[in-house]
C-alpha cells in the first residue's frame, strides 16, 4: 500500500509540470478521446500550491483568503461542472460534431507537426473567444462571473461562468475543418485550462523576459482590474504576442496597482445572482432603448453601447477608483464561518463522489445529487450575506438532504469501493447534517425567545407610559 501511495504521490508531483504547459508531446498523443483527465488529476497539487501562495501573502504582509469570495468562487467552478458530468465538455462536444460532418482532410493523431498545429491554434482561439467575451453584451454576460471576484488568487480562478463553453466553442470549429483530431484538441485544451490556473494570483511580481512572449501573472492581473487604463487588455492563454500583435496588450504600472472585480461591483454569494444578473440589466437595457434597431444592438455590441456610442463605448465612462478601496465584506460570526467552512468541504467531497461514480448512478441520483449542491451554495451564499433567512434556509436544507438520503447516499455506496471509506464518508455524511439541524433549530429557537422577550419588555413598557 505504502509503494502505490509512493508510486502516486511521484507521479503527481510529475505531472505539476503539466501546470505550466511542460508536456511531452508523445506522451500526449492519444489514439481515441480516451485522454487523461488532466484537469481533475491535477486538483490535490492545486490545493497544495493554493496553501503555498496563502503563506506568501502572509508572509508578505497581505490578507489571506477572504473567506466570502473563496467559497463563492468554489461555488461558481462546480456549479459549471456539474454540468460537465455527462457531458466532458460542451466545447469538445460540438468539435467532434464538426470532425464527423465538415472535415476537409484528417492529420495524423501520432505526427508531432498535428501536435504543434493544434498547440498554435488552440491558443490563438483562446484569445479570440476571450476577446469576444468582453466585446459582445450577450457573451459578457456569461463571462461576466469570471471577473465577478474581488481578490485575485489562485482559488479565484475556480469562479468560472457556467454557461461559458456554450459559446466558447465557435473559435475552435476550424481546426476541426483542416481536420485535426477531437483526442489531440482534448489534450491542449486541458493544458491551457491547467495553465490559466496559476496565473491567477499576486504572488508573483515579475518573470522578467518570459513575459515578452507568455502570459504571466502580472498581465493577468491587468485583465483582470477594473482601472480605466486595463480595461479590455491582455486576452491571451500562453503566449501574450497576441494582444501585441492585435493591439490589446498593456503593461502592469507600478504606479497604479490593478483593483479587481466589475466595473459596478455585484454585492452578493448566491452563485445564480452572480451567474446571472447581468441578463437582467441587459433586459431591462433593452426594454428601455427606443428604436428597434437599438433594442437588437445591445445584446451584440460592446457592454457600454448605447445608442450614440462607438460599439464598445466611451472608455471615459469606466468609473474611478477611489482610495482607500473598499469591498464588499459582510462580517459573520466565527462559528457561522467555521460552519461555512465545513459544509463547502462536505459539498465538494460530495461532488467528487458524484462526477467520478457517474457512470455506476441512476439518473434519479444525478439529478438530485445535483440538486443537493446548487442548494448547498445557494443557502451557503446568503449565510456569508448574513441574511436572516439563511438560517432557515440551511435548517430546511438539511432536513431535506437527511429525508432523502436514502438516493443521496448511494453516491459513496456503489461497487469497487473500499468499505472503510464507504463507512467513513456515510457517517460524516449523516453525523454532520444531523448536527446541523440541531445547530440551526437552537439558534432559531434562541433568536425567537430573545425576540418575545424584546416584545414582552416593549409591551410592559407601554403599559406603564399607559398607567401613568
């Protein structure tokens, strides 16, 4: 046990390289689209280095994580996975539908000039499909989320915006035109999705002249602020010679340190607000805006179009940043973050059950496990808001989660498992939700006497004010 542990263990530490887009070619060539889930291989030394950078933004006198925007980021990166369970991904999807149909020619899978065709071009469609998330309304709101965080680390890289591979894809059909194959636009895209990972994150200033050619953190920090000068810069994956190249680049000013977020701040952790509020401002934008013309416009042009306007705006209209800045930072008490903590733990070990035993589950077990986990983020989100009904909410959540468990727990139940962690997994399962309801029905209980005594000191007030 000890040598597999071992044999695992170097084999992930390995792999990290993939991280930075080391890869081997031939060790990345694959026959068919059985290829290696390097995204979810990857997960445990993400978590390793999230833990790195922590201690280097303490040590270097910056806050740590904020508690708040983290789990609203993990909330937003499963809550897009959950989609991706049936489904690898919705990009990969429409590529071999294109392959299967409109092929002009078929590459090699095995031919290091195929490998090195699609490493090029799958880059370049990068940038294309990330500039046209910023450049047309209806696709900014989609991607919007992305940028929805106000810390920029490397946990913040997880709030993707679900319905972002549903246009994602339009960039990348081409190469399935000249023919190249989905297995070996799998892997690539897996790479540059691992590489966009540790970019996001201020722990590294400067990587001297590797930021001439690749994108580094310090231009990404710039894509990522709200400052008027970094507005729609910097849309590159690996190689930052695009946006040089199609005039997006910008430099990162030590004089003027990025300050991140959206240009109007979204004050919420509900992770279907921040997927989807800005449809609503776009709706009402478009109900608003005379002239039918205009009203088609909105969804296509620019995020600050309106009619009168260059198609992506006036840049004079991004608002200022005022110093000192403030975020948005709802204080809760300890325990309700320590509570916070433990289900987002609990939630994400439950997702991992369900994504890599999918294929042993019932529909009926999906759909609820899925079910179970937008529920969970959504209460979690308006516990970390401090809102008074999230304590209602959870206690109703959990109730909920134990009376259905009998669906719900075969997710850590199913063949070719080891019984000890079935075992293990059950009871925490079982033991932490049931401490939960006790938890939630005493506080309520313990808010509802200190109310009546409020109104039963408020009555017998008034009644003396009376007497007298």
């Amino acid at each position: 046990m000890f040598e597999m542990f071992s044999q695992n263990f170097w084999q992930l530490i390995t792999n990290t390289r993939y991280f930075f887009y080391l890869a081997n070619p031939y060790e990345t060539m694959f026959p068919d689209m059985n290829v290696p889930r390097y995204v979810s291989e990857m997960f445990p030394v993400f978590i390793f280095l999230a833990f790195i950078e922590n201690l280097i933004r303490f040590f270097s006198g910056k806050s740590i994580l904020r508690l708040n925007d983290s789990i609203a980021s993990i909330s937003s990166g499963l809550v897009q996975d959950c989609f991706r369970i049936h489904i690898r991904s919705l990009e990969v999807f429409c590529y071999c539908l294109v392959f299967e149909h409109f092929r002009l020619t078929t590459l090699p899978w095995n031919s290091l000039a195929t490998w090195l065709y699609c490493f090029l071009l799958v880059d370049f469609g990068f940038y294309w499909a990330h500039r046209l998330a910023h450049e047309i309304n209806f696709i900014w709101a989609i991607h919007q989320a992305h940028h929805s965080g106000e810390d920029f680390t490397l946990v913040a890289a997880l709030r993707q915006a679900v319905l972002q591979p549903f246009t994602a894809w339009i960039t990348y059909v081409p190469m399935a035109v000249i023919g190249i194959p989905p297995q070996t636009f799998l892997v690539h895209l897996q790479l540059t999705e691992l590489y966009m990972l540790w970019i996001h994150t201020e722990a590294i200033k400067s990587l001297g002249y590797l930021e001439l050619i690749f994108n580094c953190p310090s231009h990404h920090r710039v894509h990522h602020a709200r400052n008027r000068k970094y507005i729609d810069k910097n849309y590159g994956a690996l190689f930052i010679f695009w946006d040089k190249l199609f005039d997006t680049y910008q430099d990162e000013d030590p004089q003027e340190p990025p300050v991140y977020g959206l240009v109007h701040p979204v004050e919420s952790y509900d992770p279907f607000y921040l997927q989807f509020h800005t449809w609503i401002t776009m709706y009402h934008n478009i109900r608003h805006t005379p002239g039918i013309w205009n009203k088609f416009c909105i969804p296509f042009k620019g995020p600050g179009w309106s009619p009168g306007k260059p198609r992506l705006g006036y840049i004079d209209e991004i608002p200022d940043i005022k110093q000192p800045v403030e975020y948005w930072n709802p204080k809760i008490s300890f325990w309700k973050k320590v509570y916070a903590i433990c289900h987002t733990v609990i939630i994400v070990i439950f997702y991992h059950e369900l994504s890599t035993k999918s294929n042993q589950l019932t529909q009926l077990n999906i759909f609820l496990g899925v079910v179970c986990i937008l529920a969970t983020f959504t209460t979690i989100g308006s516990w970390l808001e401090n809102k008074e009904k999230a304590i209602r909410m959870e206690l109703v959540r959990c109730a909920v989660f134990l009376m259905f468990e009998k669906y719900l727990i075969p997710l850590t139940s199913v063949k070719e498992m080891d019984t000890s962690y079935q075992s293990s997994i059950i009871w925490t399962f079982r033991m932490t939700y049931m401490i939960s309801i006790m938890i939630c029905t005493l506080y309520e209980f313990i808010r509802m006497v200190i109310h009546l005594f409020d109104h039963l000191k408020w009555q017998l007030k008034q009644t003396k004010l009376h007497v007298n």
